[in-house]
C-alpha cells in the first residue's frame, strides 16, 4: 500500500467512524435489544449489528475488492490475510455498552497482505479517537502520541489484566499471577480490549495481557501500539496470528519482556 492509496482510505475510514459513533451517541438511550452468543456473558445487541453493517455496505460499496473480518457476521469467509482487510469490531466492550453507557469503542484495523498499515479506535462516548497510519506515528485525536517510555522501573508499572488470570485456569498458573500483581505498582481491567490497547499507546498503562482475544478485538490496537514502540505477542512471546483467537500480551518491550520471562512462562501450564 503507498501513502496516497493509505491517506485515502484513512480519510474515509475516519468519516465513517465518526458518523456511526455519531448514530450510536443518538440512541444510547433507547431500549436495546440484547441477545446472547457462546454464553451469557457473550452479548450482542442490535446496535452491534447495524454499527458493522453500516461499514460493511460502505466498505463493499467504495472498495470492492477490500475484504472484512468481523465480529457479527457481515464480513468475508478468509483463509489468509492477502490483500486489504478490514478487521472490525463495531463495538468492542459491549457489556459496558449494555450497563454503563460508556467504556466502549468501535475498533478498524486496515490490513494490507498480513501488514498492519491503519489503525483506529474511537471512544465514542468521549468523542476520542486514537488512530495510526504505518510509519507516521499514533495520536489522540490530533495530539501525537511519544514513544513509549523503555525506562519505567518494573515495580511503578500499570498492568492492564482481567481478574481471569487469578482464578484457576487452564493456561496459567494463578499463583504466579498473583504475585505479579504485588511486584507491580497497580492493576486495572477496563472491559474493552480495544480501550486497553489505546491506553496502552498513550502511555498510561505499561502493558496489557488477556488469555484470548478475537481479531477484532487486538487488530487496531496492534497498529496504534506498533507506532509507539510497542509490541505485541502471544502471552508466550509467539507472533500473532491475525485469524485466530489467541492469547494476547501488548505494551513497553521492556516491561513485557519481564512479565512474560519471569511470570508467564514460570506459571505457564
């Protein structure tokens, strides 16, 4: 992709991002129709649907040899990242969307023959919108964003980590993860993946770490967190694999590689 052809689709990208979060601050408010998926704490609701069919007929209609991977079912069948692919989640954290009216964001990711080349993540509620192009750097809005700070001591870190990693589980040993917690300065878990990777870039918290996530919910963040010096592996150190859910660590290399060496991989199982 070359830098007028990724100008381009960023500008209508964003015109697109801002009208659907435009319609969905209009209807906040309404009744939501709510329904479950793998389980009942997997929720969906009819705004989902329409925010990601509202890109995938524009998407369709400007650019019809772009592919989509998507959560609610209006993208492509893909075996391979050839080509452009949009990766999207219309509303990531959808249960804060549900109960808090707030904490939610629409993620893209623009991918071009397996190279992340855009990246976007739109706080609706609070009109933010953290966004990459590939070699350009990230910002907040219109506000650059630095490079990420490689000299945070270990114990003043932020860690972004659902409470999953505490509990018993199949991946990691929690008593290990436990201790993490006590070597750190804090932890937070914020209920959008998308949410957690943009503050990952903007520097307020160190690193991030999940037992797995879908595409959509890391593609963008991936981007954006790329563009400030950051990285993002599996929990194991691996390379991602953009079609796969998988289990995701994101943030200061630095940082990430102490918790994956002197943490995950002692605790793995």
């Amino acid at each position: 992709m070359n830098k007028a052809q990724r100008d381009t689709i960023f500008s209508q990208a964003k015109q697109w991002i801002y009208e659907a979060g435009a319609k969905i601050r209009e209807q906040i408010h309404t009744p939501l129709t709510i329904d479950t998926k793998s389980n009942p704490n997997d929720l969906v609701t009819a705004m989902d649907r329409s925010t990601e069919a509202f890109f995938a007929k524009n998407i369709k209609h400007t650019y019809t040899d772009h592919l989509i991977l998507s959560e609610e079912g209006y993208g492509d069948q893909l075996d391979s990242m050839d080509g452009i692919v949009w990766i999207i989640d219309p509303i990531d954290g959808t249960m804060n969307f549900v109960h808090q009216k707030r904490n939610f964001a629409i993620s893209i990711g623009i991918f071009n023959d397996g190279v992340g080349e855009i990246g976007f993540i739109y706080d609706v509620m609070e009109d933010v919108l953290y966004s990459a192009k590939k070699g350009e750097g990230a910002f907040k809005n219109n506000e650059r964003l630095p490079q990420l700070n490689r000299g945070v001591p270990f114990h003043h870190a932020m860690i972004s980590m659902n409470h999953f990693w505490l509990c018993e589980n199949r991946l990691v040993e929690e008593k290990r993860m436990q201790q993490l917690v006590k070597d750190v300065r804090g932890t937070r878990t914020y209920g959008s993946a998308a949410l957690e990777f943009a503050y990952v870039a903007e520097g307020i918290i160190d690193n991030y770490l999940t037992l797995s996530l879908s595409p959509w919910d890391y593609a963008a963040g991936m981007v954006i967190v790329n563009e400030v010096g950051g990285v993002t592996t599996t929990i194991d150190g691996d390379n991602i694999d953009m079609l796969s859910k998988t289990s995701v660590a994101a943030g200061n290399p630095v940082i990430q590689e102490k918790i994956i060496t002197h943490y995950i991989k002692q605790a793995r199982k």
